[in-house]
C-alpha cells in the first residue's frame, strides 16, 4: 500500500509540474494575443497541445494508480476519489498529508489555468469582433448610397452613386 501511495503522490506531483507549465504558457498566450501575433500565437498552441497531451498520459497513470488503491482497499474504483482516500487514510498521517497537499495544489493550479484560458478565450472572440466590425466598415464603404432616381412605376430604380460591380473596365 505504501508503494502504491508514494506512486500516486508521484503521478500527482508530475501533473501538478505540467499544470503549471501550462499555466505559463497561457499566460503567455495572453500578451500574444493582445499584440495580435498571430505565427507566435500558432507556436504556443502548439507547446500547449505537447503539454496536453503528457498530462493526458499522466492521467491514464493516475486512473491506473487509484484503481490499484481502490483494489487494495475494496472500494469502489468508480466512485473513489481523492478527498475520500485522503479520509481513509487517517491512519496514516504522513500519507495523508502528502495527498492533501498535492490534491490542493493541483486544485488551486487547474483553477488558474482555467482562469487564465477563460480570459483568453475572452480576448479572442473580442478580435474576432473587431476583425467583424472592421469587415462591415470595409464593404459598407464600398457600397455609396443609392441614388434618387424613379421608374415608371414611381419606385427608386436601385442605382447606387459611384458603384461598380466589377474591379477592371476593358473599355478604358
């Protein structure tokens, strides 16, 4: 049981390391988007998705720890979690601890590094509508108002001052 315990103390400790790792990187993902840096922002995604996918192993190795405490235990994998091995294990004060720390500190880690993504994602639909607005500047711009010319029919004819539909006149 000992040597169980000390390998999810372990596994936690590495997932604790690559969060924060994570956290780094968004946080620098932040002023790249700020600055509008768009190969920079690529090149982060890009380590972030390599982090992403260690604590995704990290987890698999997580999962088959606690399952393994769970045997020994007789409890319920499915069910047992870290704040209930943390009460089982009264008994044992030094194991005890260790979890409780390491449970806290990836707790208070993953809430940053949510925090921190969630004020990105925040920036990004923000450029996403500006780069909008600008677009409708852009094409209301090209389009002049219409003019005040009537048909037969006493409607406005639709003609639009200045507009051409094409970029290039051969006739020139």
């Amino acid at each position: 049981m000992a040597s169980l315990m000390e390998n999810l103390v372990d596994v936690l400790d590495k997932e604790c390391a690559l969060y924060e790792k994570l956290l780094g990187l968004s946080s620098q993902k932040t002023s790249i988007i700020v600055k509008g840096d768009l190969e920079a922002l690529a090149k982060i995604t890009d380590e972030e998705q390599y982090v992403v996918g260690d604590i995704q192993t990290l987890e698999k190795k997580r999962i088959e720890a606690m399952t393994d405490i769970a045997n020994v235990l007789n409890m319920d994998v499915n069910s047992l979690k870290l704040t209930d091995l943390i009460r089982v294990l009264e008994k044992r004060p030094d194991d005890q601890k260790k979890l409780t720390v390491q449970r806290d500190r990836l707790s208070q880690v993953a809430g940053n590094v949510r925090r921190v993504n969630g004020q990105n994602q925040e920036l990004l639909k923000s450029s996403i509508e500006m780069v909008q607005f600008e677009m409708n500047i852009i094409q209301a711009s090209k389009t002049a108002p219409q003019t005040a010319n009537y048909s037969r029919a006493a409607g406005t004819t639709g003609d639009r001052l200045g507009y051409t539909s094409g970029g290039f006149d051969a006739k020139q």
